[in-house]
C-alpha cells in the first residue's frame, strides 16, 4: 500500500509540504515574514481567509492613461487574503467579532442616534431618536410539551396534574437542574413531544413575524382611535406612524427559537420618507408596548395539516421593557448576533448538511432532543404539504429559515455604511487629498475609474502551518484589543461601551 499523500498535495494552490516545514519557511525572511504577519491582519485575522491573485489599476477615464496600479506579484505566495466576512463564531471567530461589533453600533445607533458626518449623512440618524417611544420586546415560543428547566428556588416539576402521562413517563421532577445540566431543556416524555410541531414552527417564524408587524399597525390604529377621539384607519396610521426595528434570533435550551426586538416608533416625513421625524405626542411607549401586546395575542399563521389542522403563534411568555440604556441594549443584543443552534445546544454543526451526514453527525451531537428534531425536519419535508417549507435545506438550524439578526429599512444605518467607515478610516492618510488616483476611482468622480483583475485561488492557508501562526498573532491582537477595551471603558468612567 502506498503511503498517503499529504495535505494539500492534489491543491495546486497549497504549498506542500509538513507543518513545521511550512512555519520554517515563513519565519526564515524577516522581511517575509513581515509581509505575510502584514497580509494576516490585513484580513483581520480571518481564520479561513479568501486567497486571490491579480491586480487593480487606477485609470483615467478620459484619456485611458494608468494613473496608479497594484499587484500581488510581489506579495507572499503571490496572493492577497482577504477575510472570509463569516458572521458565525463558530466558523471564524475574528470575522464574527466583527460582525457582532458592527451590529452593536447598528443597534446603538438606532436608540441614541449617529453623527452624520461619519456617515456621510444619506444613512445618519438623528440624535432625536433618543427621545421617541422604544421599548425591547422578547417573542417566545409556544410550548410543544414539557420540558426540564432551570431551577433554583423548587423543583423543576412539582407534583400535581397526572403522576404519569399515556406512555407511562412521569411528570414530575424533584430535581434543581443548574445551568450546566443537561437534562435542561429535554422533555418528560419523549413520546408526548410534538417535534413535528416544534419544527413546523420554526418554519412559520419569519411569516410569523412579517405578520405581526402587519398586527402592530392595526393595534396602533385602533389604539390611536382610542387616544385621540377620532376614527384612524390603518391607512392613515401608516401616514402618521412608523414601526422601526432590530431583532435578533436566539435558541433556547429547549431547542426552540425566541427573538429579541428594540421597537421604535417614528414619525412620517410628508415630504420626505426617509427623514426620521418624532412621532405625535400621544405616541407614547406604553402605547407601543400595549400595541406590541395585542399583535402578538392575535397574529397567527396557518401550518401544513401534519396530524390535524395547526396554526403558529407566539408562546404566551412576553416581556415588554423599557429601554434605560442604549448602550446595554445594543451589547445584548449584538452578542446573540454570531452565534448558531450549535453554540447553545451543542455539537450541531454551524452550516447545511444532508441526510447523508446523519451518522457523522449524531455522533457529534451529544443531545437526542436536537437530533429527534432534526430527523423531524427531514421526515417532515417528504410530506407534498410541507415541500414549501424547505424543512430538509435547514436541518442546522432545526428548521428556521430566517436571519439571526435583521432591521427595518428606516431604523438606523447599513452594514454597508459601516463597513465604508471602516475602510475610509483605514485609508486614511494613505489616500489623502483630492489628488489620490485610487481616492478619485474608488469614489467614482475625479476622471478615474476602478479596473480589477482577480482570480480565485481558494479558502484557507497556502501553507502547512500557517494556521498556527495566524492563530498566535490572533491570540496577541485579540489580547491587546481587550486591554484597549478595557482602557477605554476606563478613561470613560464605565461607560456602556459596545459589549
């Protein structure tokens, strides 16, 4: 038998070769080194950085003459890395952060407005927004059949009711489950579990929210009628009202999604749509709040018929809160922002897998309830009234087809404006003044325009080893980033910081 061939051996874009070889070969150049450790947090210490090779020239449109140019001839491997931009912790931590910082400063800036000269004023929010009505609300799931929860004051389930259930399971229990038990969140009885129900659930939550925006503007208008006198139609509170929000997807012990929402109510502009006015005065928050009740008390979404007709629904556990601290808010919201159904119940896998992968990934997971729901997922999309759900494209997600973290149009600024900051704040000096060809070509005025020539080599690291380097200059950057962090909290007396 012929010995294995190693790593990357059949990858024409892989250096070959044993780990230390490739550590070896890094560290032997000074200067080497330096421009690969430079590319590395260039990429921001992606764990799984995008390889490219090519080039971009800056050209003057009118003449065609090659005002400045670039080339990854002269860089390591003849690449240039870029990060993979992943918002799940678990695939790259780095990226991640990155993504869960943005999304604190989308969410801050939502509740206490942003200065517009950082963000070239189109997407600015003003600073009035602290003034109107917001209120963080936390939609839950319905219950699918008891469960083992955390305890610390009784039982997790005392006696009453049934001793035992059909199937013969008890239903009661005198344990005090900690946080770390892994009995939390697992049900009584098996048997009794509705997984299918469980998992036709998390397929209606992105409808099931569209709609309960749809609920909140017929509340608020009914509510309006009441705190003005005169009839308001939901017509006419569209009008006068604005419903802005972030919300994020959390997974709870017992596998099932709930979402965390900051709500805010603006008001409308006449003349111009996007201009984020106050709202009138007798929208207040506990307006809001009572709103928000009743739409998710009444809003309800058909399911496909799978043992007897079903509808979706929010569970009956709501918390409506105030807003005291945006800064808070944004921190708790933003954490939950990067993470998956694997962070919180353990070994599922952060992206798509098939049936295929059932025994590779059972062995992973340490949780029957979570893979009792996966098989649930893909029983179900076999059934010709469940193929719209898509159930068997989002086994990882046991079954949830919505983003983890989204925001209406109108409620603060993008991602992309954000990542422009970073990238003008990153240039800056390098491509001071008017004169700078790749300023003028990358904002699209000055005569000069952008031409790049890229091609796709792969994802990862060129070389055996490169991994563990990149990992330690990460450890030492993500260490010198939280003595920043904590300086800064610091200097600024404890203030909310981003998280």
């Amino acid at each position: 038998m012929s010995p294995a061939a190693p790593a990357g051996a059949n990858r024409p874009d892989v250096v070959p070769g044993g780990v230390l070889e490739g550590m070896l070969a890094r560290v032997a150049s000074e200067e080497g080194w330096r421009a690969w450790s430079g590319q590395v947090a260039h990429a921001g210490h992606c764990l799984r950085p995008v390889r490219v090779r090519g080039g971009a020239a800056a050209v003057d449109s009118g003449t065609g003459e090659v005002l400045a140019e670039y080339s990854t001839a002269g860089n390591p491997d003849a690449a240039l890395m870029l990060a993979c931009g992943d918002r799940r912790t678990a695939v790259c931590p780095a990226c991640a952060e990155v993504y869960r910082r943005d999304t604190w400063q989308m969410i801050a800036a939502g509740l206490r407005g942003r200065v517009p000269s950082l963000d070239g004023g189109a997407d600015a929010v003003p600073a009035s927004v602290s003034g109107h009505p917001v209120v963080l609300a936390t939609f839950t799931a319905p219950g699918f059949g008891a469960v083992h929860r955390t305890c610390s004051d009784g039982p997790c389930r005392a006696r009453g009711g049934l001793p035992v259930c059909p199937h013969g399971a008890r239903q009661t229990c005198e344990a005090r489950h900690g946080e770390g038990d892994r009995l939390v969140g697992a049900p009584l009885c098996w048997d009794c579990y509705d997984y299918d129900g469980h998992a036709l659930w998390h397929g209606a939550v992105p409808e099931l929210w569209r709609r309960t925006v749809i609920y909140l503007y017929r509340a608020l208008a009914r509510l309006a009628s009441a705190a003005t006198g005169t009839a308001v139609t939901v017509r006419a509170i569209r009008d006068l009202l604005r419903v802005s929000y972030v919300k994020v997807a959390e997974y709870q012990k017992r596998a099932a999604v709930h979402l965390h929402a900051v709500i805010r109510l603006d008001g409308v502009h006449a003349g111009d749509p996007a201009r984020v006015v106050a709202p009138p005065a007798w929208a207040d928050a506990a307006l809001l709040a009572a709103a928000i009740g009743e739409a998710a008390g009444r809003v309800a979404v058909p399911l496909p018929e799978v043992g007897g007709q079903r509808v979706a629904r929010w569970g009956g556990q709501l918390d409506i809160s105030p807003v005291a601290d945006p800064g808070r808010a944004a921190a708790y919201l933003a954490k939950y922002a990067s993470k998956t159904a694997g962070d919180v119940l353990g070994g599922l896998p952060p992206r798509r897998f098939t049936r295929r992968d059932a025994e590779r990934v059972s062995r992973r997971v340490d949780n029957p309830h979570v893979m009792l729901l996966v098989v649930a997922c893909w029983r179900l999309s076999r059934l010709p009234q469940c193929a719209g759900m898509r159930l068997d494209d989002y086994p990882h997600t046991l079954g949830f087809r919505g983003h983890f973290a989204t925001r209406s149009r109108w409620y603060s600024v993008t991602r992309g404006t954000l990542r422009t900051v970073r990238r003008s704040w990153r240039t800056r000096g390098q491509t001071a003044g008017t004169g700078d060809p790749w300023a003028r070509a990358r904002g699209g005025d000055g005569g000069a325009v952008l031409v790049r020539d890229w091609r796709y080599l792969g994802t990862g690291w060129a070389r055996p080893g490169d991994a563990d380097l990149a990992a330690t200059l990460a450890r030492d950057h993500a260490a010198v980033r939280a003595w920043a962090d904590i300086a800064t909290v610091s200097s600024a007396g404890g203030g909310d910081g981003d998280g």
